[in-house]
C-alpha cells in the first residue's frame, strides 16, 4: 500500500503533499510522487518535448527534497510519467493505495496536472481518492459521511469511524432526503431513515468502539446538507456512487460530483479500508 501524491510545483500539490506527509508518518506507510507529462508536448515537437521533461524533472526532484524535508523517515519515490494525467495517475495506483490530490476551495484543481480533474480521478482511480482544498485547517473538528442505501454505505462509514477514532473526535452521519417540489417529506421515509442511519451507527461502532456518533437527517438536497456539514470538518467521506445515481460516462454519481465541485473541506472517496 502506498500514498500517491499528484505533483505539479503548484499550490494545491503542495498542500496534498504536506497531507500525505503527516499521514504517511503516523501509518507508516510509503508516499510515492508521480508527475504527468501531457501527450501534448510531444505533438508539440522535440523541442517542446525535451523541455517539458526537463522541467518535470526539476518539479519532482524539488518535490522530493521538500518531503524529505517533512519527514525523512517515510519511504519516498518520484515517478514521471506521460499522456493523459487523469488516466496515468489513476493507473498508478493498486486497489489498496490511496491517491492525494490538491485543489482550489471552489474545486476546480490549477496546474498542468491538477486542472478541474479531482472529479475525473475520483471517477476513474481503482483506489481510495483524497481530495485536499487549500482551505486552512485552524478550527476544524469532527468527521462527517454521508448515507444512502447502497453497498458503499458499510465502506464509507467505516472509514469514517476509524478516522474520527484516529482524530479522537466525534463522527456525524448525515442522510438528505430531499422533500417534493411541494415541500412535503413523504411519511414513509422516517422509518426507512432511522433504519437507516441506525444501520451506519452499528457500522462506525463496530470498527471504533469508543467514538461519539451523532445522526443528521435533513430535507435539503444532500450536496448542500453535505457541504454545510462538513464546512468545518476534518474531513468528508463518501461513497463513491450508487447505481441509480451515476452520471453518464463516470464511476462517481451526481452528489460526489457536486460535493468535489464544491468543497469546502478534505474530501475521501473511499473505495477501500485504507485512509
């Protein structure tokens, strides 16, 4: 198992770096670096193509030295590599890894890496993805996920569970059930809610003992309920998708993808046990 940063020298790749640092060092685990040479460059010429190696070179050597610098006891490697930078980040990752990338409060990531490719990623890597804004970290508390009837629900919430047990702080699940155009909730849907989020309480529990859960059911639509939710969290987790809910074309459905367009706090797709 390995954290794999995406690097570009840009700020958002600093600050998922300097998250893959911390962690890395309290799970010992190894950080691989990885920067992409777009296929452009080539069509561009050998010119272009030599120069855009050159530079990434310069970008990963210096990366390589910042993180040594962070903590020179985690294993540290650099890798580049070329085509698509969506595509060869997500192929660099096993089922167990976990990939870190940075990105911009409002979502859209900068850089020749980093564009507006968290959704992408998080729709295409094999693995768990981390998305880290460069939001500051002063002031924040707890954990949220978010709940749905799925097979992803058992994965998220306990990555959830175990992160709020790590952090040593409370654990908030979250389940939106948007009421009609006319405003009414259906009646039915309150004891299908408090099956439901009982079911994700006995998960976190059952992973992190000792932690405070608290429950969260609201009417608003759940991109909004998650984003207010977790606007002072240490981190969100979701699931990556449920089969009625996936966009065309993506792994992830449409409350990730507006979650990650939006976000406003470190985001975990969670597609493993890893975090």
């Amino acid at each position: 198992m390995s954290y794999v940063v995406g690097v570009d020298g840009s700020g958002p790749a600093e600050v998922a770096l300097k998250w893959a640092m911390t962690r890395a060092f309290a799970r010992s685990e190894s950080v691989l670096l990885v920067h992409v040479i777009e296929d452009e460059w080539g069509l561009a010429g050998g010119d272009f193509a030599r120069e855009a190696l050159y530079a990434g070179e310069v970008i990963l050597q210096d990366t390589l030295k910042r993180a040594q610098g962070m903590n020179g006891v985690v294993e540290i490697t650099g890798r580049i590599l070329h085509g698509s930078p969506v595509w060869e980040l997500a192929n660099a990752c096993g089922p167990n890894d976990l990939l870190i990338v940075g990105t911009h409060k409002t979502g859209f990531l900068h850089g020749r890496v980093l564009g507006s490719r968290s959704v992408s990623l998080a729709g295409s890597a094999p693995c768990s993805v981390m998305v880290v804004p460069s939001v500051t970290s002063l002031s924040r508390h707890g954990v949220v996920a978010g709940v749905i009837w799925g097979d992803g629900l058992d994965l998220a919430v306990s990555s959830a569970g175990r992160e709020a047990a790590r952090l040593d702080e409370p654990l908030v699940l979250v389940h939106a059930s948007p009421a009609r155009q006319d405003g009414i909730v259906d009646a039915e849907e309150g004891p299908r809610q408090r099956e439901l989020l009982a079911r994700a309480k006995d998960v976190a529990r059952s992973v992190a003992p000792g932690i405070t859960v608290h429950t969260r059911v609201t009417a608003r639509h759940p991109v909004d309920a998650l984003l207010e939710a977790s606007h002072y969290a240490r981190m969100l987790v979701l699931e990556p998708s449920r089969r009625s809910d996936l966009l065309r074309g993506s792994m992830i459905g449409s409350t990730t993808h507006g979650v990650l367009m939006n976000i406003n706090s470190p985001v975990l797709v969670a597609r493993s046990a890893v975090v």
